[in-house]
C-alpha cells in the first residue's frame, strides 16, 4: 500500500513538473513573440514619391519627408511608368547602373531605380522610361530602403494620363493603357488581363465600343474616345 501511494505521489510530481515546464515555455514564446512584433512595429516605414514633373525623388519616412534627390525621367516618346508600385527587387549592378538596382512590379515592362555614368542627363526627360539617380544619391538610397517599399510616381494633374490625353495605338504602354483596359473591363467590353500594354484584345474591344456608341471605327483612342469612356482630365 504504502508503494503504491508512492507511485502516485512520484506519478503527481511528475505532471505538476510537466505542466511546470509547459506554461513556462508558453510564457517565453508568448513574450518573444510580442517582442518581435514590437520591433517590426517600432521599424521605419519607407515610401518613395517621384513628380516626374519636378524632376525629384522624396524618400518617406512615416510619411514624413525625409530626403529630396534630383533625378532624370523617361523621355516623352518612352515614359516613366506613372503609378503605384513596389520595390519587388534590388541588386548591385554593374558601373552602366550606377552600381545599384531597384526593380519595379510594373507589368508592361521592366522599370527600376537606379544610377547612372551620364549624371549630365539628371533633371532631364532622358532614360528608356527608368528613374536615373546620381551615383551618390542611390547608393545612400539603396541602403536605406527595403524590398516591398511602395513607390509613387507622379506626372501633372491628371492622374493615369499624366499631363493630359495622348492618342493611343496599338503597341503603346502606359498607365493609360492600363486605365483604359481597366474602364472597358468594368463597363463588359474587354475581358483580357490589365496589362499596360495596347494588343489585339484591347484593339478589339475598342472596335465593339466605338460601334455602340456611334463613334468613329479606328485603331487609334483619341479625345472623343476617353470622353465617351467617361474619362476627364481631371480625374
């Protein structure tokens, strides 16, 4: 008998130690866990604005502007791609990019950040549609910010269509493409994917809307086109 009770208490023991050893071990995960995410939360959040415009990058910090650079934008004939992005990828490139990248989620083409041996070209309308820096400028830059960062790249009033309509064609690219696949989708004449980029579906739904609404049948999208659309240029 008196084993046997022994057995019982060694046996309770035991589980009080197990259970002991379990909430202590409950308690470390749960207090590292918030300590994790008070770092996350207490960490920097980064955006980039560019005003193709003004020529300047503006480096957010909580929504505070932080730092300005001058940079070179696309040329009229091969923009920058106005829009909301995100850094998706960065890289140390070779001395043509300054030493350093920083790729763009745009869809119709590959559009980053980065530097530049011809700095006589910033604060111009100068590169393939890429935001050039000075070598300095995106070194300190590349440093600071991580991947995931959004970017915010502006050009004039008009939101999508920068400073205004531009008459579009097929093989065009553009947040004004986009915005027109987009407005066509909504309203049931396109069904390809939003891509930026004017092929044969989007030449095709054109087609079937400018039919409907008694508009010229042409290839190219014009004013009379975006107004039927419901666009204005201060949207």
């Amino acid at each position: 008998m008196f084993l046997i009770i022994k057995k019982r208490v060694v046996l309770y023991l035991i589980l009080l130690l197990f259970i002991l050893i379990f909430t202590l071990s409950c308690s470390f995960l749960i207090t590292k866990a918030h300590n994790i995410k008070n770092t996350m939360d207490s960490r920097p959040q980064y955006a980039i604005l560019i005003e193709i415009d003004e020529k300047k990058l503006y480096l957010l910090e909580d929504d505070q502007p932080i730092k300005r650079y001058l940079i070179a934008s696309g040329m009229p004939n091969m923009p920058s791609p106005i829009g909301t992005w995100k850094i998706i990828n960065k890289g140390e490139w070779g001395e043509g990019f300054g030493g350093y990248w920083m790729g763009l989620n745009v869809p119709w083409g590959t559009y980053g950040i980065h530097g530049t041996t011809r700095e006589d070209s910033i604060g111009w309308a100068a590169s393939h549609g890429c935001i050039r820096m000075f070598k300095k400028n995106i070194s300190e830059l590349y440093n600071i910010v991580p991947v995931g960062t959004p970017v915010i790249i502006r050009n004039g009033p008009f939101g999508p269509f920068g400073t205004g309509f531009r008459n579009l064609k097929p093989g065009d690219r553009g947040a004004d493409v986009m915005a027109v696949q987009e407005k066509l989708k909504e309203v049931g004449y396109y069904k390809g994917n939003v891509s930026g980029i004017y092929g044969e579906d989007l030449k095709n739904a054109i087609y079937r809307f400018q039919r409907d609404k008694n508009l010229k049948i042409k290839n190219t999208i014009t004013r009379e086109d975006y107004n039927a659309m419901g666009f204005i240029e201060f949207e």
